[in-house]
C-alpha cells in the first residue's frame, strides 16, 4: 500500500498499524515537498513490528545521500526499501543515480530501489541497486519491463506503483491524479513513447480484479490509494480491501 507523506507521520503510523494488521506486505510512503517520508517511516515503525517500510520515491534534486542515511539510521534496515530517484535534477542523472545508489548500499543493508521510467534508467536500477521501482504501466507493459530487469540482474527486485481507487468515492481524486500525470512532460513522454493512455494504467472499482495480474506482472505491487479524504478510515477500509483482493 502507498500513502503521500503529506499524511504526516501521526496518522501515517495509524495507517501503519491498520496495514499490518490487515496483513500488507509493506507501507510505502510517498517523499514530496510537505511530506518527509522517511519522517513518517520513522512514526510507522515505531508503532508496528513487522509490515515492511519504504520510501517512494526521494528525490536526489532534493536531498543527498548522506542526508538520506542519516536520516533512515533510526530505522529497522531489514524491513526498510529505500527508493531514490532523480527527480527534477538535470545533466547527467544517470552518473548522479549511480553514484548515489553505491553511497547508499555502501552506508545501509537496507534495500535500495531506484524510481525509472525510461530503459537506460531501468537498467541501471537492476544493474546497480537492488531493482527499479515502476510506475503507470499496464499489467501486460509491466511484465515486459520486469523480464528485461531480470534479464540484467536475476535476482533484481522490482517493484510496482498501481494508482488505485476501491471505492466509488475515490474515483474523483483518481481521475485528477491520471489527468495530472499525464501532463508532466517526461510522464508524457513515456506514455507516448509506450503508446498507452494514463488512465488504461490505473485501477478503478469496476476493475479491482486487475490487481491478479499486476501481481503476476512484477515481484511487488504496489497500491497507490487513492481515497475519497484523507481521513485515517479511509485508508483503513483501503487497507482492508487491498488485503482481500489479494487474496
């Protein structure tokens, strides 16, 4: 499950605590300005003892990688993913990425993942971290760039955002997000590049059976709620649901 760490780290750690319990395999928290992921991790991790805890994505633009260390130190490693990306950054992101990659896997056993959309960023996520972390894809998309991921590093984890509404109520804010996303320039790009429509990436209620074949498509997904308000029992309830549909 992926939450936006505007949340903040209170009712992140609720959500935290309904997750586990409702038996999620790990919480993933969104790093935007206003919402410090590893902040709430912290609060989440406090207030369970198993549910895995990751970053979705941190933003090198923003922080470096000793800031990143030194703030995910408090944190269980083994049940930590750090997930990084180049955010707005320009000039040569790919040595910047890599660069950070081996200062974080040098200072942390923590999983590392990298955020990438497009194949040279793919491949350097499966050559040199742990996996890439994907993002709006269709299911039949997704398996093909887990394959070539694989075909890099056997043992790559790759890991999958969905953005997901399991209640009717969601679908507003669900829409806005795809129309949203598919104006940013490199978002745009890629779905151009991949001859696909944002919305044919994202989960409705109508559709929730889709999340059997995401699972099949890569090692994790992940389901990005999408919820009517940002109350705590929204998300509870989405927990709940995700939990059922995955069987």
């Amino acid at each position: 499950m992926g939450v936006a760490g505007t949340l903040g780290p209170d009712a992140i750690a609720e959500i935290a605590i309904a997750s586990e319990r409702a038996g999620l395999h790990a919480l993933w928290v969104n790093d935007t300005p206003g919402g410090d992921s590893l902040a709430a991790l912290r609060a989440a991790a406090a207030a369970t003892t198993r549910i895995g805890l990751a970053t979705g994505v941190i933003p090198l633009d923003r922080h470096t990688p000793d800031e990143i260390l030194a703030a995910a130190a408090e944190l269980p490693a083994a049940r930590l993913t750090l997930g990084v990306g180049s955010g707005q950054a320009s000039g040569p992101v790919l040595d910047r990425v890599r660069a950070t990659v081996a200062r974080l896997k040098a200072g942390t056993s923590a999983r590392v993942v990298v955020g990438a959309l497009g194949p040279k960023m793919r491949a350097l996520a499966a050559e040199a971290a742990d996996g890439p972390l994907l993002s709006w894809l269709t299911p039949e998309l997704a398996a093909t760039q887990a394959a070539q991921a694989h075909a890099v590093a056997p043992t790559a984890h790759v890991a999958l955002y969905v953005r997901t509404a399991l209640e009717d109520g969601g679908m507003p804010r669900l829409r806005a997000e795809t129309d949203r996303y598919a104006r940013f320039p490199k978002y745009a790009a890629n779905f151009a590049r991949l001859q696909i429509a944002a919305s044919a990436t994202v989960i409705s209620p109508a559709d929730a059976d889709l999340v059997t074949a995401y699972r099949a498509a890569v090692d994790e997904v992940v389901l990005r709620a999408i919820t009517e308000s940002d109350d705590v029992d929204a998300y509870v309830r989405f927990a709940e649901r995700a939990r059922r549909l995955a069987g």
